[in-house]
RNA sequence: GGGGAGAUGGCGAAACCGGCAGCCGCAUCGGACUUAAAAUCCGAAGGCCUUCGGGCCGUGCGGGUUCGAAUCCCGCUCUCCCCA
C-alpha cells in the first residue's frame, strides 16, 4: 500500500504545519497581517487549573467544541481569537508540595508542559502566542495593578472576619477544606474564629450584577442562579431601644414591615456586638456558652430550618416602636440564636411567631408569645386553626395599618416608620462581601505596606511585581499567621515614597483572582505598559462565546463580572459585561458497574458478555451505572491513550458525536470505532492506497466535472443538505447532528462513487474540516485546492437543492399513520388531499370524513366517523 | 436545606413552530468475500401478535388541551449537577 490511512503521519505532519507557520495566531489592529474589513469572534474557553493528573476526556469535550467552532468561523470570514492559559494559582498545588516537598513552582511547570503538550496533540487551534500563565510575575503583575484599582475606588478593605480554624493541625483552613465542621485531612474538629482578612466590596455592585444580566444572552437558569445568590429584598430597618440606662439600640431588618404589631421578641446573632453589653450578670454564663458553640457551627448547619430551634435570653428588654413607651405589648425579650446570622442584614431580626415559621418555631420551643396580625383570606389557614400564616394577607390588631392588604401595609408602614424617625425603607441582598484574604503561600501577594503610624498604603506601581518570595517551607505557621510572615528579609522593606520601614502584607490573593480578568489578558497578553491596551479591548471586547462547565454559574461568573464591572467604572474597559454570550458544556460521565450489594467495581475487573456485564473473578452478574469519572471507580479516560490508538481526528470526532455539547452524557470507548470506520472510509473514497496517485484522478485538479443529472444531481442535493444541516448544528450546539450527515453524505456517496465530482468533494471536506482538521488539510492538499482549507471559505447551501422535487407526505386516518403518498413539492391543499384520498382509500371506505386537516409539505389528517 | 438540569430501543442519540417516533452510530444477528480469521462490503432489527394482508402497544408515571402531543398545561416518580 502506497497511500494507507495514516493517522499518527498525517496529524504530526499537519500539527507541525500550523506551528511553525503560526497559522492561527490573531494578530491586532495594527499588527501585520491584521484585516480590518473582517468582523471580531472572540471564542473562550473557561481556561484550566493545570492539576497533576492532566486531561481527561471530559475537559476535551468543550475545548473540542470550541476549537470546532473557531474553525469554523474562520472558514465564515470572522478574524478569531481564540487563546488558552493556567489558572496555575491555587490550594491543590500547594498541598501537593507540602506532601511531596517540591516548589508549586516546579510542579506547576510541568503540570501546564503536559497539559499544553496533551491539547497540542488533540489538534486545537489556539494562538498560542497569546498563552497566559497566572502564576506568572508578568502576569500578576498585573492582577496586583488591578487589585489597586480596586483598593483606590475603596472597594478593598480590611476586617474581622471569621474563618475556620483547626486547632489539631494549627491552621487557618478554606472553606472546600472543611467538612461538616470537621477538616477533610484528618477529619478534626475545627472552630470559626475571627481574624483580619481583605475583603472586596462586592455588595457595592449587587443592583447593577443583578440589572446588567438583561444585558447579556446567558441560559436563564445560569442568570436565575446568579439573581438567586445575590438574593435581593425588599423590606425596612426597623430601631429598637434597649431597656436600661444604656442608650443601646438594636435595629432590626425585616422583610415585613407590616408585622412590627406581632414582634414579640428580637433575636440578635451571637456574634452581634450588642450582646455583650446588653447581656444581664444572671445570664451572662449562658450566653457565653452558648456563643462559643455557634462558633463551631457552618452557615449551613445554623441555617438549617429543619433543626430543633436553640437559642439563649440575654435577659435584656427593647421596646417595640410600634407601641407607646410604657405599653407593656411593647416590652419585648431580646435573645440570641444562631439561626440569625451577623453577616445578613443587620445581624438581629424582629420576632413576628404568628407569621414567620422559624420564628413561630422558636416561640413555640421557647413560650413565647405569639399574636396575630395578619388575617389569612378567607379558606386559608391561620393561627386559629394551630398554623403559621406566612403568606399575604389582611392587617389586623396593627394599629394605623388595620385592614389593609399586605402590600400596601408593607408600605404604609414605611411611612408611619420614617414619619416617626423609628425606621426607613432598605433593600439588603444576601450576597455578602468577597473574603479575599488566603493564609497560604502559592498565590499573588498584596501589593500593600504597613507603615509606621499603622496605615497601609499601595505599592508604587512602578514597583510592581510584589514577587512572591522564594520559600521552601511554606507550611501555615502555628499561629495561624501566614506562611509569608515567615520571609522575614521580605517583610521587612521600606516605603519608597517616605525611605522609611514598612512591612508587607503577609496574605495572599485566592485562587480566583487571576481568573478575573484573564479574558482581557488574551486581548493582549505581551503588553508590559498595561494590563491590556484600549485599542486591544476595544476590538476584541466583550467575549461572543464563553464556554465552560456549569459549575461556575456563580461564583467564578460574579466574580469576574464584579471585576469587568469597576474596570468598566475606571474606564479601562468599554463594556458593562464581559461575556456576551454564555454556554455551559454538559458533564462527560463514564459507565461504572455495581454488584448486587450495591458494591462498585472498578471498570478493568469487568466484562462484558453480549448484554450484561459480569466481574470478572467472581462471575458474579454487574450493574452498569453511569457516573462520574472518578479516579477511585478507575473509569477516568485520558485523551493521549485514545489519540494513541485512532488519532485525533477519530478523538475529536468522537467527542463531538456522542451527543449535543450542553448534555451530559457517558463515556463509550467501546463507540469510538464508529467514528474511525468513518474517518477511515472517508479516507478511502478520496484515496486509492494502492495506486500511485496521492489522490483519485476524479478528484484531482483538473478532473473533469460530470453533469448534474442522476446520481451526480442527487449527490449535489446531498452535499447542500449536508452544508445546511450543519449550519444548523452550529446555531444548536448539538455538534452530533452534523456528524450525522456528513456520515449520511459518506454513504450515499460510497454507493455511487464514480458520481462524485470533484466541486462536491471540495465542500464535504470544508465540512468536514473543523470536526477532522488534520485529514481534510490533508485532503485538500492532495486533491490540488489553494491554500489551507482551514483559510478556505464556508460553503453556502442553495435552497434549490434542499428540497426534491417530489415530497412524501404522510396520510392520517383519526390521527393514525395510515399511508404515505408522494405529490409534487408545491402541490397546494386540494392536489394533496386528493392524492391522500386515493392513498388512504382502504381506510376511508364505508366511514364519513368529518374533517381534514391538510398541512402542504407536512401530511393530511383525515377525520372520520 | 436551597437552586439548576434531565428522563426517547440493549447503549449514545435524532425528530425545525404541535404533524411519519427512533436519522446517524455502537453492540447484536444474517449474508458476501476468504483455506480460515481479521478487515471490508451488503442486509435485518422498538415490543407483542399475525391467517404474512396486516393489527395492537410504545418517548419515566397519572391526567388534560388538540384533528393530531416526545414536544404544550396540571400533578407525581426517579436521576444527575451545583452552593453553603
């Protein structure tokens, strides 16, 4: 065989190709080769944290997607920029050097080497000139510039803030770290306590991430999770006087305010600063006890509304503004419980048990009092009938506000409230603001100074980097200082503004900073004068098609929309958002197989035998299930051992057949085969690899063109159809489809071979070219077509084509799929209906049509008695 | 606990605006080629029944709307994902 399929020479020879002519570099307006006549495509993928264990097929599956669709839109006409890099800060890679004792700087190397080595084998098409490393000085650089845009607007600051700390292992943990209050190393118990940490004023932006979501063409359940999270209410902040000859006052949030009249208690968090002062010496042993256990208690647990209500009387009394002073209905409890968190609102909630289940609960556990000031409408139940009555209802026993509907008394009384000087109208959002603060080594440092008198300042920017300080043990000190405060030599500097001591910020940035705002980076990656240029943003921004998992709905998504959101405000960029559209790859699953306990096994003890599958030493009958690739199930695929067996363009195949991009779906190496028998037939109807010539004379340049008539016209209509179920599939994302009919085209062509032109043969490899770049290069290259199909232009489907010129129309009888009659394509109503009548005849005879239904082009429906 | 997505043959899936359910593959079975096997090519195939004409059932379950529902509406079951 002269001319055998051979993939691995074919895709090394082609990959070498657009590497060393750096066919996909991007280049910006101004730079050589830059077309300012072609319209912008910007196409991102959610780049990587380059891990240990590499690839799997699973992250292939959207950087597939998106490489077909930058292809794609390259053959379409649009200058693509479509670049990849490393979110290489961050926990993993640190915890993995303190195992193994080696620098996350080493690590980190060889971790994005394989990583860029693996994608580079799968045949994507990215600039590399533009790869971003975030561990990068030269480009964190930057994100600490950044960082000082935002400290200069004041929306970075410092605070107590609590976080987890495990007095076992002496350190400060992140959240992912703790489980159930417990560390996930070593499973000890861990505490909440307070330490001063950054913070970002992300509440600041909270209307406007809301508002700007109409902005921008996202899936709604991706917006719906981010309004979710922000979480906006309406309601009022209500003041509460303490009794006593402090002139303490607690003020309240509530949703609402028209149930001030029922408030019989206040409950303020324990952490509330109030507590303190206003506890009674009789109660003050109580209360202490009580606070230390809801330190160790996780947001999720004190807010679980399930729970058993706990709570504590701090003895004290305010009175409720809505009474006279004096009236003892004012004279109101105040408790502490923990089910009232000090980060929401105000910290301390007004106590209305006759319409608010967990305060009812509360009341209920305690013998507090409950009364009703909301009347349920009429078929509702309320408090008469034993039950808490939450829902919209009719004022009652609430002075100025009596009768009135729930809405308007909400706002009524707001204005009796403002009236008074006791309270205003607020809107509060759960969204807290973003602990930016991380005890840990392996990220970007702050660029701040404390300096004498104890005020910080920024880092001159011209002093920027604030490298990250050689060290090699970076373990979290005992403390529960940073690891940094450690790098003496590198703490202790002076302020180059006064020539004075200072002393660095010890904390580092979390491992989602470099992350927001790396898709500006790619705009313009090698700028050393900026961050990015204002020409670079102005082409490129915003995003057109973001693609990543949906497991970054909100917080990656917020953050980084938070960022583009001040850059915006600092003029740095042009757009109020920086992905226009999003799209959300669906979960690659794997197959894993269950005993009849229940037990997994793991996918190499399994065999399968025709339909079932059986464990292999005990012969014992498995279940398949379909889950996770996880390494512990040993059903995790790696991309290099499938590129090894049938080469990337079967891979890349594969990955796109198995079904639309959005879905979840499982795994199959056992389908792989389909994709390399196409590839390989593909191979075979261009290339005879017995004969001498690269290609089949047919298709070669200057081969003659047969007239459209016959098979040839019917392979003509095929390639259309091919062209605009593609199409198609692009505007869906269910990238399978597409396959589909090039494999539909593939066998109506192997069945008439000599009817192929070369023109037809042309376009199906265009198709072809984004899902299969290497063979249809290849391809086009031996059949004598100029240039690089990848720079060729899309074929167009004629609509004269797309349809023959007779149609089969379905006949239905009530409904029922009785038979099928062929009419000319424009046959109008009445031709149809009497080829449908004749068609159907055996089922009309001796019944009365009551009724037909003719749809042209789609089928008639008879209706009969 | 809250939020999101989904359920179609043995498996992955297709089906545009409500109009022939199952395109295209995988696995399976039959045939051709071969000394044989692999590869390749051709063909069959949702289930049940059949007098071989065809008939009945069928898109997680139960209702509804409609001439007509995988698709729209109401109620339920189950699965997956995310957050803390």
């Amino acid at each position: 065989m002269k001319h055998p399929y051979d993939a691995r020479a074919i895709e090394t020879k082609w990959q070498r190709h657009w590497k060393d002519s750096n066919a996909f570099r991007a280049p910006n307006p101004g730079e050589p080769g830059f077309d300012p006549n072609a319209p912008k495509f910007y196409v991102l993928d959610m780049f990587p944290y380059p891990s240990g264990s590499g690839l799997h097929v699973g992250h292939a599956l959207g950087y597939v997607g998106t490489d077909v669709i930058a292809r794609r839109k390259r053959m379409n006409g649009f200058n693509v920029l479509h670049p990849m890099g490393w979110d290489a800060f961050g926990l993993p890679a640190e915890q993995y050097a303190l195992q193994t004792g080696k620098h996350p700087r080493e690590t980190t190397a060889e971790n994005t080497a394989n990583f860029k080595r693996q994608l580079e084998l799968i045949g994507l098409s990215y600039d590399w000139s533009r790869e971003v490393d975030t561990s990068d000085p030269t480009y964190y650089r930057w994100t600490q510039w950044l960082f000082l845009k935002l400290h200069e607007r004041g929306l970075a600051y410092q605070a107590e803030v609590p976080v987890w700390w495990c007095e076992e292992l002496k350190t400060v943990l992140a959240n992912e770290e703790v489980i159930n209050g417990r560390s996930e190393r070593g499973n000890f118990p861990c505490v909440r306590r307070p330490l001063k940490q950054w913070m970002l004023k992300i509440t600041a932006y909270a209307e406007r991430l809301i508002v700007d979501l109409d902005l921008i063409d996202w899936p709604e359940s991706i917006k719906i999770q981010q309004r979710e999270w922000i979480g906006r209410s309406e309601g009022a902040e209500i003041r509460f006087a303490i009794e006593g000859a402090s002139k303490a006052e607690s003020t309240v949030f509530t949703t609402r305010p028209d149930t001030l009249w029922g408030a019989t208690f206040l409950v303020l968090a324990p952490e509330h600063a109030l507590v303190q002062a206003i506890t009674t010496p009789a109660q003050r042993a109580a209360v202490d006890a009580y606070k230390a256990a809801a330190a160790a208690k996780s947001e999720l647990e004190r807010g679980d509304a399930s729970k058993t209500k706990t709570g504590v009387f701090t003895g004290a009394y305010a009175h409720n503004p809505a009474f006279e002073a004096g009236d003892p209905k004012g004279r109101v409890p105040v408790w502490i419980a923990d089910y009232v968190l000090a980060g929401y609102g105000t910290g301390a909630i007004m106590c209305v048990p006759g319409h608010d289940e967990r305060d009812h609960e509360f009341a209920k556990t305690f013998g507090l009092e409950i009364r009703e000031v909301v009347k349920p409408p009429k078929g509702a139940k309320g408090l008469a009938d034993g039950v808490c009555f939450t829902e919209h209802g009719t004022a009652v026993n609430s002075g100025p506000i009596d009768g009135l509907a729930t809405p308007e008394a909400k706002a009524k009384a707001i204005e009796w409230l403002v009236a008074r000087g006791l309270g205003k109208a607020r809107v509060t959002y759960k969204l807290r603001d973003w602990l930016f603060s991380r005890q840990r080594y392996w990220g970007e440092p702050f660029p701040l100074l404390h300096v004498e008198g104890g005020a910080i300042v920024p880092v001159p920017e011209d002093a920027l980097p604030v490298l990250l300080p050689e060290m090699r043990d970076f373990k979290p000190s005992p403390d529960g200082s940073a690891p940094l405060a450690r790098a003496k030599e590198w703490v202790t500097t002076i302020d180059p503004r006064t020539g004075k001591p200072a002393r660095r910020d010890t904390d580092t940035m979390p491992g989602w900073a470099g992350s927001c705002w790396y898709w500006l980076r790619f705009m313009d990656t090698r700028n050393d004068r900026a961050p990015f240029s204002k020409e670079a943003e102005r082409y490129w921004g915003p995003v057109d098609l973001y693609v990543g998992g949906a497991a970054h709905a909100v917080m990656h998504l917020l953050y980084a929309r938070f960022w583009h959101k001040v850059f915006f405000d600092a003029g740095l960029v042009s757009t109020p958002e920086p992905f226009q559209k999003l799209f959300n790859q669906g979960m690659v699953e794997a197959f894993a197989y269950e005993d009849a306990t229940g037990r997994l096994v793991a996918s190499d003890e399994v065999e399968a035998r025709g339909a079932s599958y059986v464990q292999r030493t005990s012969g014992a009958e498995l279940k398949q299930i379909v889950t996770k690739m996880a390494k512990s199930l040993k059903n995790v695929v790696n991309p290099d051992d499938m590129i090894e067996e049938h080469g990337a363009d079967t891979f890349r195949l594969y990955e796109m057949f198995m079904g639309p991009l959005a879905d979840s779906k499982p795994w199959n190496t056992r389908d792989i085969p389909g994709c390399r028998r196409f590839v390989e037939r593909v191979w075979r109807l261009f290339v005879d690899a017995d004969a001498d010539a690269p290609i089949r004379p047919q298709f070669a340049r200057g081969a003659k063109e047969p007239a459209l008539e016959g098979a040839t016209l019917a392979l003509e209509r095929g390639v259309h159809r091919l062209v605009a179920r593609a199409d198609d599939s692009f505007t869906h994302f269910n990238l399978n489809t597409a396959i589909a009919a090039m494999m539909t085209f593939l066998n109506d062509a192997t069945k008439t071979p000599e009817a192929l032109t070369r023109s037809q043969a042309l376009r199906f490899v265009q198709v072809l070219a984004p899902f299969a770049p290497h063979m249809a290069e290849e391809l086009w290259q031996r059949m004598g077509a100029p240039g690089e199909v990848a720079k060729s232009a899309w074929p167009r489907p004629d609509p004269a084509y797309l349809v023959d010129d007779e149609i089969e129309i379905p006949v239905q009888v009530n409904g029922k799929h009785r038979a099928t009659v062929k009419v000319p394509k424009d046959a109008e109503g009445p031709a149809i209906e009497a080829a449908a009548r004749a068609g159907a005849a055996v089922h009309l005879e001796g019944k009365e049509v009551v009724k037909v239904v003719v749809v042209p082009k789609r089928l008639v429906n008879f209706v009969v008695r």
